[in-house]
C-alpha cells in the first residue's frame, strides 16, 4: 500500500469528520490531536506545523481554509488567511556597520544561528539603532500562555499555547520583540509575531510600550521590520525598516576572473530550474546543521511548494555539495568545507563552481547559448531550456549583488 502523503492524510481528515459542511454551517471546526491521528495514524504535529501559506494542505488551500492551535493538543478549522506578507525587495538604504573588534568567538561574516544573528546585531550596535536607545536583552525563549483575539469573523480563545520569543530587549521606555529568521521568506504565520505581541501586552499592562520586529539574516544583510499589530492579524511596515551590512575588508572578487571547467558540476543531475539563489544557500546552511535531513523535514523551512523542494535539492546535487542516500539528504566533503566558509567566501566557491559550467559562463558574458550544450541533460524542449536559463539569469544577478556592488 502507498504511503500517504501530508495532503491526502488532510484529505482523509477532512471527509472522515466532515469537516467542509461544518464549517459552511458554523463557521468553524475544533479538532483535537487525538482525532487527527485516528485517521491516518500520522503524527498530529507534523501535520499542523504550517509556517507558510504554500505549506497548508491542498484542501484548505482551495477553501481558504486554515488551522491554529488553540490549546495544548487542540487546533481550530476556519475561513481566514494567518500569514503576513514580507516584501522581497528592500526599500530603505542599506547601512553599512563596522565590525567589532577584538572579538574570537563570533565570526561576523560566518554566522551560524538565529540566536547569534541577534547577538551580534547587539555587540555592533545595529539594534541600539533600531530601538533608538540601549537595550539589555531580557527574554528569550519558549513558555506558555492564554491569549484572546479575533481573525476576520473567527474568534480565538487560546489557552496554554507555546509562545516563543527569539530575543526580547528592554530599554527605560519599551519593551522589543524580535522574530529572528535565517534566509528570506515571502510570508510568515502570525502564532510567530502576533502571539507573542499579545501575550507581553497583558503582563506589560502599558507599563511599558511593546514593539516588535521580523528580523531576517539575508546573505550578509540584516533586515528588521517592525510589525504592528492593527487589532487583526497586523502588518509588516516596510517603510520603516532598518537595514545593516557589516563593511567586509575582503578584497573584491570578480565574476569575470572564472574559468570554464566542464567537470566544476554533475550533470547526471537536471540541469538546474530553481530561480532563488538566495533558498539554495540557506538549504546547504539547514542541511549543515545535522548529520541528515529527510526532504519532508527540510520542507518545513520553505515558503515553497513541494514540487519546488525537489529542484532546489538537485541543485545541491548538480553542485556536488549534497547527496542522498534512503530518503536522507546530508552534504559532502565539499559541502561541509564550503559551508564552513564566511559568508562572501562561500558565495565566492558556489560562484566559481556555478560559472565554471560552459552554459552558465556563456550567460554570464551575455553570450548565445547553443541548445546542443543542453544534450549531456537530455533536454531537448524549447521551453524547458528557456526555463533553465531563466534560472541562471536569476542567479547572474543575485551573484552581481553580493560580489561585484
């Protein structure tokens, strides 16, 4: 018998409580842990750690339906939409920051954690910029609490939840929360920014003000993007965000300086169709940080859909930096030393890798690309090629940003 899917368990969820005629009649469906996993036997908390929009089942997805915890092994089924939208592009100028000195045991340009993203924002200064005043850091981590709020017409009574808070910083006026994120993501589930906004508000009891923050670690940007909570799901003010780069003394590298070596990539691997340079970084970073990783597990990271997961993995592949072996995905020799790297010196090695391939280093000088180069993949289809080369398009201008501004 097949092994179901995350989709088809929803499915089978879904028809085995009725779940679609329910919620037409009242709005909304409880369903506990224990009835999820009568179903298909599937571990209720796999199936409900939904971070992203693409990430919710097939069902719910054509519904517009979505699922939040409510209680310690309870969830709730409504007619709403729990993900904020974060903007790709950075509107304000980048800030350029001086690296701390005289420091040994945090590399800024090799960070390793959301934890140590944070922390070296505070040595540097960076967050004393956003908060406009000093701060000591006073919370952070896991505890849980009862929250009351409302989504468009659902109410939510939530009791004993998990709420988790990345680093909380207290100044002599206010209190700030920040969500910490390495890698970008196009949205995010509000149980990250609103729960802990809404549980601070009642033990602060305007004793203080509470501010909060997404803060993503983008390459060697540090985006921080103050949410404000609007009495519904609240909003990401991209306007006012702050935006760090630390100065990198490193002698500027050349894209240009790559020479073409046929062997730089393996090509019983598809050649790539992955546009986001940018998701195949912070894969290698996720993967390096345990031994092995099933694809299911990796997923979870992602605002992309299932299908997408499988080319961003053949690019690891195609890289040579990544392998699989029983359903595990977990680096190579050469992986782990490239991830190792600080973070522009990583950039440099995936570059010299990428552009050393014949198809790649031809798009780079803006050169035509004969289709017959694309036969060691065994893709003939016009459109499939155009699709490729979209692909490295992509990639020439991501690389651009990081090594050639």
């Amino acid at each position: 018998m097949a092994k179901l899917n995350f989709h088809q368990s929803w499915e089978n969820i879904f028809k085995a409580y009725n779940i679609l005629d329910r919620i037409a009649k009242e709005g909304y469906v409880t369903i506990s842990a224990d009835e999820i996993k009568a179903v298909d036997g599937k571990e209720p908390r796999n199936l409900t750690k939904i971070d992203f929009r693409e990430k919710l089942p097939h069902i719910m997805q054509e519904h517009d339906l979505s699922i939040l915890a409510v209680k310690n092994g309870l969830y709730k089924i409504a007619k709403n939409d729990p993900f904020i939208d974060v903007a790709k592009e950075i509107q304000n100028e980048i800030e350029e920051i001086e690296v701390p000195k005289n420091l040994l045991t945090i590399d800024p340009f090799n960070i390793k954690s959301e934890s140590g993203a944070l922390d070296i924002a505070a040595i540097s200064g960076m967050l004393t910029k956003v908060f406009e005043e000093e701060a000591k850091l006073s919370i952070r981590g896991r505890l849980r609490g009862d929250l009351d709020f409302s989504l468009g017409d659902t109410h939510y009574n939530v009791a004993g939840v998990q709420i988790e808070v990345d680093g909380g910083y207290e100044t002599s006026s206010a209190v700030h929360l920040i969500e910490a994120k390495i890698g970008y993501t196009n949205n995010i589930n509000i149980r990250q920014l609103l729960y802990p906004q809404l549980y601070w508000e009642q033990h602060l009891q305007g004793k203080k003000s509470l501010k909060s923050y997404l803060f993503y670690l983008q390459g060697d940007i540090f985006r921080f993007i103050p949410y404000i909570y609007d009495g519904d799901k609240g909003y990401l003010e991209h306007k006012r965000e702050r935006v760090f780069r630390f100065k990198d003394p490193q002698a500027k590298f050349s894209l240009y300086s790559i020479k073409v070596d046929q062997k730089s990539v393996d090509s019983s691997v598809p050649f790539p169709q992955a546009d986001r340079f940018e998701t195949i970084l912070t894969m290698l970073f996720l993967i390096a940080q345990e031994e092995s990783v099933t694809k299911e597990e990796l997923s979870m990271n992602f605002d992309i859909v299932e299908r997408q997961i499988d080319y961003y993995l053949n690019v690891l592949k195609w890289l040579q930096l990544a392998k699989e072996s029983k359903g595990f995905f977990m680096l190579t020799p050469k992986g782990k030393k490239i991830a190792d790297l600080a973070f522009r010196q990583r950039v440099e090695a995936l570059a010299k890798i990428v552009f050393a391939d014949p198809i790649c280093n031809r798009l780079l000088y803006n050169q035509e690309v004969d289709p017959k180069l694309f036969a060691v993949y065994n893709v003939n289809s016009q459109s499939t090629i155009k699709r490729r080369l979209r692909t490295i398009r992509s990639w020439i201008k991501y690389f651009q940003s990081i090594l050639e501004s």
